[in-house]
C-alpha cells in the first residue's frame, strides 16, 4: 500500500487541491487586508468623528446675565449666588432614609416629596435631581455639616438672577422666570441656549432686551460611556456674560418716588428735558420681582393679583387718564399759536357756562371774575378755557397736542405694554364712533375730560417740551451707544436745531411758531405754581435754586351730578373708585430749567392737595442730584 | 502509547521535543502573549475575571498541546473513528441536557470547565475524514458510497449545532468538513453543482431561518436600518476600527471598549479593540502572525509522509483561516453577524481547547512526518 501507485497519486491530488485554496486564501486574505486599509486609513476621518461624536457628549450649563445698571453704574439687576442642593440617586444609599433626613433639615413638604419621588422615576440614574433652587445660608451650612449622612447628597453653587432694590424697578426691568414652550421656540438665541433651569425675562426690559442680556452658555465636555454615563470631564470652556445695560435712571429718585407713592396708586415720571433721558418711572404699588425666580407661591401671587390697587399694572406706560387741567397749557399754547387769543384776551367767569341748553360749571362756584390766560391758568379757571377752546376749535388743538406727543406712545419699542392713549378730533370721533362731533365735546377736551385719555409719560413728555423752549424730543431710558450730553441737547436747541443722536444729524424740531408763545405759557405755569391764588402755591419752593412751575390737574372719573355739587362732599366721604385723579404736571428750576414730572394719584382728590406737594419734596432732590448726574459722563457704549 | 509504534520506538522524548516545530511554537505563543494582553484590556486596564481566565486556560491548553504533540500521529489516526463519536455523543448529550444561555443550548459543565462539544467538532471532523481519505482508494473517492458516508458524516453533527441554534459553529463544521472532501479528490463539478443548487436553494433556506437570523442579514446589508438596535453592533465595530487609523489609540487608549460601546468585546469583537488601540499596522501584523501559523500548518502536511498527516494539517489550516476570514468579515462588516471566535485571541475555553489540540496534533505530525501510516 505504502509503495502503490494509488497512494502517490492520492498525495499529487491533496496537493494540487492544497494549491487551489492556498492561492484562494492569499486572494480572500488581501481582501480583508484592502477592507482595513478602506477603514483605518481612507474613512479614519469619518470613523474617528463617529468615534468622538460617541464618547464626548456637552453639557451646556445656564449663562449669566448682564447686568442691568442706573446711570450711575448702580447694579438694579445683577447676579447672586445662590446655594442650591441637587441628589444624584446613583450614589444614593437608602432613597427613603435620605428623603426623611432631608425633609427634617428643610421642612419639605410632603408635595415636595412626593415631585423629588416623581422626578427620581423619570430621569437617569447619574443625573441630578434639584431638591432647592434657593437654600438659605443656613440652611446650605445645615446641610453641609450634616453631610457625612447624606450619602448622594450634593450643595451646589450656582447663579441666579438679582433685584437688589426689590420692588423699586419692577415696571422698568419687569423680571425673569423659567420660559415656557412657546417663548423658546419663537426665539432663536434661547432655543440655541436652553438648559433646564435657565430664566428668561418675562417682562419689561428683561424681555425686550433678552438677546442682549442673555449671555452665553459655558459648555462642559465630558467622555461618557455607552450608557451616557459621565466618566470624566475633558474641558469647560467658560460662557460670556450677557452685555451690560446701562439705564439712564437714577436710583436715588426712583426710591424715593416710591416713598412719596407709598400706598397710594400712582404714577410718577421724571424726564430729562434736553435728552430726554428718563430720571425715575415709577408706578405705585410694585412688586418684588425676586419673588418670580424660583416660582411665587400661589399664596403670594394671589395677594399682588388681588390688590386693589392694581400692582401688576404698569400705571406710568399702560395707565389711561384724562388729564385734568393739566392739558390748559396745551390748550393755551394752541390758542397763542393760531391767534384765537392774547396775553390781554379776558373771559368773565361766573361759576359756568351756557351752551345750547347745557350747563359746563367751572371747578369754583363762585366763578373767577374777569380772567385773563395768566391768571385763568394760575386758579385753573375752567370757563376761561371752555371758551378759549370754542374760539380754538378742537381740531386745532389736536394738532398742537400731538405735536407734544399726546396720543402716541413715547417709548414705544421698549415696552410692549405702552399705550398710547388718545387725543380726540372730529374725523377721529366721525370713523370711530360715526357721530358728528359736538362742540360741547370741545370744551370739556379743553379742560382734560372727555374722550381725551394719556398716560403719565405723555404728559411727562409734553411738560418736558414746553420746558425746553418748545423742542421736540426722543425720550430713552437705555443709555445708548451715541449719548447726547445734555450741554449739546440745550445749546442745540437753542440755537434752533436739535441733534438726533440715532441719525446723528441736525433737525429742525421746533415745535412753535413763535418762540414768545412758549414763553407765555412758561410764565403761566410758574404764576399757576408761585403766585398767590395760584393752585399749587402752597407746594411751591421760594429758593430760585428749585423754584420750579407746574399745573394742576384734577380728573373726574364719573360725572358729577347735580346733587353731589350741591353736597360737596369732602374726599373721605367719597367711595374710593369714585374719587378724582389727582395730576401734577411740573418743570425746574423756572430759570434755566432741566427736568420735568408728571405724578399721578389714582383716586387722590385734587391735584394741588395730593399731587403737587409730592412734586415739592421730590423737586429737591432732583435738582440737588443735577450736579453728580451732570459728572458721570463716562458713558460705556453699548449697541441696541 | 509505545505499543502503538514499536517502529519508532528509539525516538526519545529528548528528540521529540527537539523535533517540535519551533516556528510554529513561538508564533502560537506570541498570539497568546498578545490575547492576555488584549484581554487585559477589555478589562479596562486591570487584572479582572476575563483576563485570569483566559490566561488560565493558556496556562492549561498550551501545556496540553505539547503533551497531545507527544503523541505519535499514528495514535491520533487510530483514535480518530473513536474521537469523532465521543464528540458526537457529547453533541447529542448537550442537545437534550445541555446548559441553556442566552436562548441555545450548546454547553455542558465538566466540572472545572463549561464545555461547548461543537467546538471540539471543529477538529474531530477533520479527523474523522482525513482517516477516512486516508483509507480510501482513489478509485472510490467518487464513489456513491463513500460520498454518501463522508456527508452524513459532515451533516449529522451540524443539523445538532444548527439545532442548539448555533449558525456559526455549524457552517465552520461543515466547511471544515468540506474542505477534507476537496482535499481527498472528490471531483470539482460535484462542488460547482452543491454550489449552485445551494444559491438557488437561498431564499428558501433563509425562509427557514430564525427571526433574529434574518434580522442579521438584513442587518448586514443595511447596519443604518436599526442603528441603535440590530445595527448597532456592526455600526460601533467599524466606528471602533475605523477610528483606530493607521497606529491605533494606543493600548488601553480604545476609547470604543473602554467606555463600552463594543457590544462582545472580549468574544467575537476581540479583534475590533485590537484594531482600535494597535491600528492598521497591528492589524496586518495580527494577520502576519496568522499566516505564518496557517504557512506552518501547511508546510508541515506538505513534508507529512503519511495522508492522514497531510490531510489533517492542510485542512486544518485551511479551517483556521476559514474562522479568522469568518471573524474578521464579520467585524468589518463584509459578512452578517454569526458567532465565531478568533482562534486563541477570543475569550472561550472550548474554542481555545480545540484549537491547541489541532495545533498538539499538528506538532505531533511534525515530529512525526517520516511516520507511514498503514
């Protein structure tokens, strides 16, 4: 068998067969090697990415706001610290016991508990779980000295946002709160910044100026396993803070406005009349914004929502009233301005005025006797300007109204909550109510009542033109990028140009014809403030260093009937809701004059008992700041 | 074993181990160095459970090589009738009291050891039929009774590794089957023939085909289908090669396994974190390795006096890189997934104990490659 040709034929046939495969294997196994070679080196790229995109996921931590200054650099909403106790079940040894150490130390509530139970179920093992957003420090020490018990138990630092002047600035800044669905997906910049915890503004100029202040997020890299579980960080990579905002307001006075507002629902306004720049804008009651940062108790909120006087509303931007008396400088400034009247035009008042059968009584009884513009503007007299405006007519008026601003709104673009109020005239009354317009309607339009409606800032504003000498301006609250000093507003305007600092351009906005009529009306209004019988006299300041001239207004809020002008009742005898508005318009020093206000008193009585000496205690101060705001010119140039 | 050849009885100890196949020695030993290091990795950088187990087999299966190379090749060809129906039983035995894992039925316990009987088939079938061609004139190669004979041989045992269901094994059985038949002369156009009715029989072949089975082929075809579900094994085997690059991460650098997204890292996935932390260049120099063994395996049957040697050690070789083509097809994504180890470097001890007795019978062909079989 060994020697058979069989048995060596059978070797040649396994080993030409071995041949076969053996040049087969050498192909297949260049193949795998080809294969390799496509993915470690052609695709390396490709696969290394995939490779890192697997291991390197990014925690996006919240970015810290700008802050939000006066113009004295004063922070009115900055950024705390605040101690925060977060649990990571992971490493949680005995989840119930922890719950009840924890429920001790901080007296959390069963509800609480029973959401810290809710969120455990939900979320991943290794992530953590926020038991307080905002521990108090002693609790945060309490906490920490009991840590060795509390196993997964994790204090964090973290930053929160910051009203430190609590309820001062509220209708300015508004606040920030977590966002909801809708507001994340209508914004671009927060639907890239979004992290859980993280608060946008909700309100004022916190949401106005939220792509400004909203800053951007750190990001912290970290190599987690296949099961998303974090194994160490590999970066952080620090965020921005959002751009600081400096506001042209000063703390001083907006707290001090509130003092004089205290309890009482207001308004008070106070503008620079040059730049416009807003001094104070503070509407009575406030709220503590810091209160919306971790969530307001149901409790608390119900107590701002139910006040009832109206907290939630922005009285200086959304808060319509009539304006009362204080629209007769307009009313006469019309009149000069198209010759219906002069200096020595009189009017003889006798207590009211006939007109088609229908009695207009002025505010005194009595009657003024024979007034002239000075004198009917320093008592207020209202015969004198029911016939001035019959003279005027009221489509006149409107004119020289909205040229002072009167129904439009006045900072517009910064507050969606602005109204801009109404200055009637006969088309507006015949396309909006289809009535003819009744020349009855005119003359209680020229004493503030009727359909005429404005809101503190407009007559803020107006006072602020007539002050300057006549001269349209741009109010602003945000100190912006191409400040105008106050030197260059006043010489500018005297000089008859205004400098607009958005076009960086001179325009003409005289808003006379004749400077002498603005004079006029100046001169009124400081006899109305300094003159005896004039109707704010007794709030008048007699050192020429504030000296300042003003007007009256009180505004009914329901007509007075027969009877009631018979009783004349006094203030507390009347039911609240049915007591007067009472107005203040007011600008200083009379020489050389720089700032003008405009208060309100929802439901104060008169404007010269409730509202003007307000405006005494707070001329004061405002002047006596002129000097330090007049120093702080290092203006930080910020873009909006 | 000295009864058994009287012939050779003045070769000595001494002589035999001097006539060991040093080449070969040295080569299986560095795969094993590099798979305890491999396995020291998927550890994660620590001695752990599968890094002291598989350095523990080595350190029972390499001794025993030697000792199985000690043999003469003439008592492995007696024995081998005898070894394929031991096998065979214990197939048999595990398919009705086997230990069930993971949906099959493949292993038994033997004390210190959890035994798969189909891996051991592995070498017994090549066994069976080299002893068989070994045996069988020429002029009967063809022969409706042999051909009969040799395919029930091949298809018993994989209808049962089918059954446990165990894919992989089975087709590495038949292949390694098959290839004894090529190697004895059955005639080509009988392969052209089962080749082709084997791809017209295809579809409904697949039809018979478990879900999950299915799943891996429509898997493989298309991995982005179910990327986190059945594709997900394939996607992160290749993100794990590819991103190796040309010098790898570097060892214990694989980011792939360490931060476990390699699904079967220390089984049959062993060569993707291999190719992660040691590149291409590792890669084909793995290759390299395995060729020289296959080359040796070769080169020894080529010098084997006796058919039973030659047979066995070229078929022998001819499955060794049949598992490592399977394997590395599977892990590069040019085949759907079946389970099938990397000889040596895979963790698994049944797989390792079959492969060091095919290289101890291999040695012992060497050693004994002037021995004539009658």
């Amino acid at each position: 068998m060994i020697k058979s040709n069989s048995g060596i034929r059978k070797t040649d046939v396994i080993n030409r067969r071995m041949f076969i495969i053996g040049a087969a294997k050498v192909v297949v196994f260049a193949g795998i090697v080809a294969r390799l070679f496509s993915l470690q080196i052609n695709e390396n790229k490709k696969y290394l990415t995939l490779s890192d995109k697997n291991r390197i996921r990014e925690w996006k931590l919240p970015p810290t706001r700008g802050n939000i200054v006066d113009y004295f650099g004063n922070v009115i909403a900055g950024n705390l610290k605040v101690y925060q106790l977060h649990i990571i079940p992971e490493q949680v040894e005995n989840f119930n016991y922890l719950l009840v150490r924890l429920k001790n130390l901080l007296n959390l509530s069963d509800k609480k508990i029973a959401r810290i139970n809710k969120l455990k179920a939900e979320l991943k093992p290794w992530d953590s779980i926020i038991v307080s957003e905002n521990l108090s420090w002693s609790q945060f020490v309490k906490i920490n000295n009991y840590l060795y018990d509390l196993v997964g138990v994790k204090p964090v630092m973290t930053i929160s946002r910051n009203y430190p002047f609590n309820d001062v600035y509220t209708h300015v800044l508004g606040y920030v709160s977590q966002p909801n669905e809708k507001e994340i997906l209508n914004n671009q910049i927060i639907q890239e910044r979004f992290v859980p915890g993280m608060k946008i503004g909700k309100l004022g100029l916190e949401k106005r100026l939220e792509n400004h202040l909203i800053g951007t997020n750190a990001i912290q890299r970290y190599e987690v396993n296949a099961y998303g579980k974090r194994i160490n960080q590999l970066e952080h990579q620090k965020g921005q803070q959002g751009s600081k905002i400096r506001l042209t307001v000063d703390t001083e006075i907006q707290k001090a406005c509130r003092e004089l507002l205290n309890e009482k629902a207001g308004s008070i306004s106070v503008m620079d009349i040059y730049t416009g720049d807003i001094i104070a804008m503070y509407s009575s009651p406030s709220y503590d914004p810091n209160l919306f940062l971790f969530g307001i108790s149901q409790d608390e909120w119900q107590l701002i929502r139910n006040n009832p006087l109206k907290p939630l509303i922005n009285k200086t931007l959304s808060g319509l009233y009539s304006p009362g008396s204080t629209i007769k400088p307009i009313v006469a400034l019309s009149a000069l301005e198209n010759n219906v009247i002069d200096t020595k035009f009189k009017v003889k008042c006798t207590g009211k005025m006939e007109l088609y059968g229908q009695t207009f009584h002025c505010w005194k009884e009595k009657g003024h006797g024979w007034v002239s513009l000075k004198n009917a503007m320093k008592q207020s007299c209202d015969t004198y300007f029911y016939e001035v405006s019959r003279l005027l007519g009221v489509d006149r008026l409107n004119i020289t109204a909205e040229k002072f601003g009167l129904g439009k709104k006045v900072l517009g673009e910064y507050f969606d909550n602005e109204k801009k109020g109404l200055f009637p005239n006969t088309k507006w009354k015949k396309n909006n109510l289809g009535r003819g317009w009744v020349l009855g309607e005119t003359l209680i339009t020229g004493i503030g009542q009727g359909y005429i409606q404005s809101t503190p800032l407009q007559l803020c504003m107006m006072t602020a033109q007539i002050a300057n000498g006549g001269y349209a301006i741009k109010p602003k609250i945000i100190v912006d990028s191409n400040p105008i000093s106050y030197e260059d507003a006043k010489q500018s305007m005297e000089s008859g140009l205004l400098f607009d600092s958005n076009s960086d351009s001179l325009l003409d906005k005289k808003l006379f014809k004749n400077k002498k009529n603005i004079k006029i009306v100046q001169e009124s209004m400081f006899a109305s403030t300094n003159e005896r019988f004039g109707t704010s006299y007794k709030s008048r300041i007699d050192d020429p260093k504030y000296q300042f001239a003003g007007k009256t207004g009180t505004a009914q809020v329901k007509k007075i009937s027969k009877r009631e002008r018979e009783l004349d009742l006094e203030l507390e005898q009347i039911p609240y809701k049915d007591r007067d508005h009472a107005l203040y318009v007011a600008y200083g020093p009379y020489v050389n004059p720089r700032y003008a206000l405009s208060i309100i008193i929802e439901h104060g009585g008169s404007g010269s008992k409730a509202a003007a000496p307000i405006a005494k205690k707070l001329f004061k101060l405002i002047i006596d700041r002129h000097e330090l705001r007049n120093k702080q010119s290092n203006f930080e140039r910020i873009t909006i | 074993m000295f009864q058994h050849d009287r012939l050779n009885s003045e070769i000595t100890l001494l002589q035999k181990i001097k006539n060991l196949d040093y080449t070969l020695l040295i080569s299986v030993t560095l795969l094993s160095v590099i798979s305890v290091l491999v396995m020291y990795s998927t550890d994660g950088g620590e001695i752990l459970f599968h890094t002291k187990n598989h350095f523990l087999k080595l350190a029972v299966f390499f001794p025993l090589m030697i000792f199985v190379a000690l043999f003469n090749i003439k008592f492995w060809h007696n024995f081998s009738y005898i070894i394929y129906f031991i096998v065979m039983l214990l197939l048999i035995y595990v398919s009705f009291f086997g230990i069930k894992a993971s949906g099959s039925q493949r292993w038994m316990d033997v004390y210190f050891f959890v035994l798969q009987p189909s891996e051991l088939m592995k070498i017994a079938i090549i066994m069976c039929l080299a002893k068989y061609y070994h045996r069988l004139k020429v002029e009967n190669v063809n022969s409706f009774t042999s051909i009969t004979i040799v395919l029930s041989v091949i298809i018993i045992p994989t209808i049962f590794v089918v059954s446990q269901p165990d894919l992989g094994t089975s087709i590495l059985i038949a292949l390694s089957g098959l290839i004894i038949l090529w190697l004895g002369g059955v005639k080509i156009k009988y392969f052209i023939y089962s080749f082709i009715t084997f791809l017209i029989s295809l579809p409904f072949i697949i039809s018979f085909l478990k879900p999950y089975q299915k799943l891996r082929i429509l898997t493989f075809l298309d991995p982005d289908r179910d990327p986190l579900g059945a594709g997900y094994q394939i996607i992160q085997s290749k993100i794990a090669i590819g991103s190796g690059g040309l010098d790898g991460k570097g060892f214990l650098k694989g980011t792939q396994s360490y931060l476990d997204f390699l699904p079967e890292k220390h089984t049959d996935f062993i060569f993707t974190l291999f190719s992660e932390e040691f590149g291409f260049v590792g890669s084909v120099g793995l290759l390299i390795l395995y060729s020289i063994i296959i080359f040796r395996i070769i080169r020894i049957g080529s010098i084997s006096r006796s058919n039973f040697a030659r047979l066995f050690c070229f078929g022998y070789a001819f499955a060794i890189f049949i598992y490592i083509v399977v394997n590395l097809s599977m892990v590069l994504g040019l085949l759907p997934i079946v389970g099938s180890p990397l000889p040596i470097m895979s963790y698994g001890g049944s797989s390792m104990l079959a492969t060091m007795i095919g290289f101890g019978i291999v040695l012992s062909a060497k050693i004994n490659h002037k021995q004539m079989i009658a």
